[in-house]
C-alpha cells in the first residue's frame, strides 16, 4: 500500500518518509514566507488593544486637557529633553483647546474603527501616530501598558490584524471574497511579502513579550521581598492601586495565596522562553501569565497594561489550536442542545386549523342528485283537547 492508499483509507503512516528534511535555514525561510501564522492571535490582539485605547481615553476624557492640554504645560521642561520630533507635538496643541479636542475625537474614532477592524491598514498606522502624539505631551503619565502598545503598534503596522472577526472580513465574505483576499491597498504586492512582512511581526511581538518577562523575573530576583514571598502583600496594601478594597484585604489575609502567588510570578516569568518549547508547558505557562494580568486588573485596576500584556500573549498560540478550541466548543454546544432536548417532556405533533376544522374546498361541492331523498319526519299537529278539558273550558 503505497502512501496515497493509506492516506485514504484513513490508517497512519507508520513508515518512515522518504523525502530528504530541509535544512534550518530553508525551513525558517518557508515558515516566513509561506503562509501568514497566528491570524487568529493577531485578530485578538487587535480588540484587546482597542479595548484598551478606548477605556484609557473615555476614562482620561474629563481630565483631557489638564493631563494632556493646556493645564500640562508645566510638564513642557521634561518632555523637550526627551527629544520627540516636534510635529509630534503639533497633532495634540496645547494652546488651542479646540484644536486638542478635535485631534482627541479623532483618535477616539480610530480606536473605534480599530477595534471593529475597519480599514486597518490605514487605521492601524494612523493611531499609533496620534498615541504617540498623546504620549509626548505628558511624560509623567505614561506607564507600562502605554509603552507596549505604541512598541506592538508600530510592530502591527506590517501584520494582517483584519483575517477575523472584523468588518473588512465580514465585507470581503459579503462579496463572495476568500478572507485571505487581500484589500486594494496590498493587492499588487507580492503573496510572500506580504505573509513574510507579516510573520515578522508576529515574531517581534513575541520577542518584546519574553523580554519583558524575563527581564521583570530578574528583577524580582533582585528584591527581597519577592524572595521571601511578601511583595504581593505590600502591592495588594497600596492605597493608590486598591480598586475594590474588600477584594483586596480578602486577598492579602491568605498567606499561602501571597506566598505562592509571589513566587509564581518570578519563576512563571523567568522561564517563559523555556516553557514555550513544549506544548503542555507552553500552554501551562499561557494561563499562568494571563491569569497573573487579569489579577492585576482586577486588584491593582492596570486594566490596560494587563489587556496589553493578554493581547501579546495571544500571539504563542497558533491557528490550529484556535481551530481545535472552535471545533471543541461547537460540539459540545451541539451536545449540549440534544441534551435540551432530549430533557423535554413529548408533546403531540401540532394540529393546522384546516385538519381541525375541515372544509370542502369551492368547486368540489359533492354532487348528491342521485342520492335517494331522506324521508320526511311528520310534524305532529295540535290534537283537539278531550271533552272534559272542553267542557271544563266551557
């Protein structure tokens, strides 16, 4: 039975494949360029991002000007020795309130239109420009999660983040159009290009993720308290960060929670790179990181740092995996749904009105002329009444 008869009669290749394996080198080039990788990821991070840009610019609206406007201009010293092009700061003015509120609209319109995933090669650039532009007008203000996202943004500017679970998807399967057809703007460039400009983009936001992890896990090795077990106490007591203060005094009192806790995260960071090899560990190591940031949502309120870090944490699973958990989840939702219905008492098939009350259809009245006639029942006449009733009248 040669290769192509066991493929099709369903039964595994047990021998041993004679084409001769690629080189390293030509098999990196091959995954570079053969198909875009982690569409699926790539689709995540872009809603995690907008998500993120758009609670970090509603929840700043009503300070907007005293952050980033003219009530910032105290700030101006600091960031001129930083060295930003100076049109960076001519998109948000601080001397024209109208003007900022204008350039503020229209990011929060790209953030929009990003996270629907609307023209995003044409948005994606756009906004990265206009939050560099916010970021420049205040140095004071910009974190963690502020730093990542215009890092992973500028890496976004080469990658597909509209495959999936977006409007020009939707536009492209509306007109008939395979999802990987690319948009007017890429279309003359050529396939392998695109995928490699691509899967080069996806491998920077993995990198910028390890390193932040293993530079923040050596770090922690650096701090005693990381070491002893205690630093998620004293981060869960600060009051600047105490979003729910129930929650977190609940969360503090559980010494083995803070111990371990803390010493979860210096090994789960300081070993990513060597958890990502094996696909049990990686998939281990996925849900420990992400766990940890929506904890630091959750008790420390870094919604978006920790949507951030989520967002580029996606990019290690592959679209295989995406596919086998869609699979999975739309059996067991089928499954579910017999289940439903099996739990239902049986009920009689429903009757149509025209079977309940049944008419003989105009036209094809029943001709009953030859029928012999029914016979006439006799009306009983009033009978005279009896004498002594008409004597006893009379």
């Amino acid at each position: 039975m040669n290769a192509t008869q066991r493929v099709l009669s369903g039964r595994p290749n047990t021998q041993p494949s004679t084409q001769p394996k690629l080189p390293l080198s030509a098999r990196v080039v091959d995954w570079f360029t053969g198909a875009e990788r982690a569409t699926y990821s790539m689709a995540g991070l872009r809603i995690l991002f907008g998500i993120a840009i758009l609670s970090f610019l509603a929840s700043s609206a009503p300070d907007r000007h005293y952050l980033w406007g003219a009530g910032s201009r105290w700030v101006d010293p600091a960031v001129e020795l930083r060295g930003w092009p100076e049109f960076l700061r001519l998109v948000f003015p601080k001397d024209n309130a109208v003007a900022f509120d204008i350039s503020y609209a229209v990011m929060s319109l790209l953030a929009v239109l990003f996270l629907l995933g609307f023209a995003t090669r044409i948005v994606t650039p756009l906004l990265l420009l206009f939050w560099v532009a916010l970021s420049t007008n205040s140095v004071f203000l910009a974190n963690g999660g502020d730093t990542v996202m215009r890092i992973a943004l500028l890496f976004c500017v080469l990658a597909n983040l509209s495959r999936h679970w977006s409007l020009d998807e939707w536009w492209r399967r509306r007109r008939g159009i395979p999802s990987i057809y690319p948009s007017a703007i890429v279309r003359r460039i050529p396939v392998w290009v695109r995928a490699a400009a691509h899967n080069t983009a996806v491998v920077l936001c993995g990198y910028q993720v390890v390193l932040i992890y293993v530079n923040a896990g050596i770090f922690k090795l650096m701090g005693k308290e990381w070491l002893d077990g205690s630093a998620l106490y004293y981060a869960l007591n600060l009051d600047v960060f105490r979003v729910f203060p129930v929650l977190s005094d609940l969360a503090w009192k559980v010494t083995p929670f803070v111990v371990i806790g803390s010493w979860i995260s210096i090994w789960a960071q300081l070993l990513f790179p060597l958890l990502l090899l094996w696909k049990p560990t990686r998939y281990a190591a996925l849900v420990v990181i992400m766990g940890m940031h929506i904890g630091i949502g959750l008790f420390l309120g870094l919604w978006p740092f920790s949507l951030a870090m989520i967002a580029l944490d996606l990019v290690f699973i592959r679209d295989s995996s995406w596919e086998r958990a869609f699979a999975w989840a739309r059996r067991m939702r089928r499954r579910a749904r017999r289940r439903r219905l099996a739990r239902r008492p049986p009920s009689a098939p429903p009757v149509s009105a025209a079977a309940a009350h049944p008419r003989t259809p105009v036209g094809l009245v029943e001709d009953r002329t030859d029928a012999p006639p029914a016979p006439l029942t006799p009306t009983p006449a009033s009978s005279p009444p009896p004498p002594d009733a008409a004597a006893d009248q009379g």
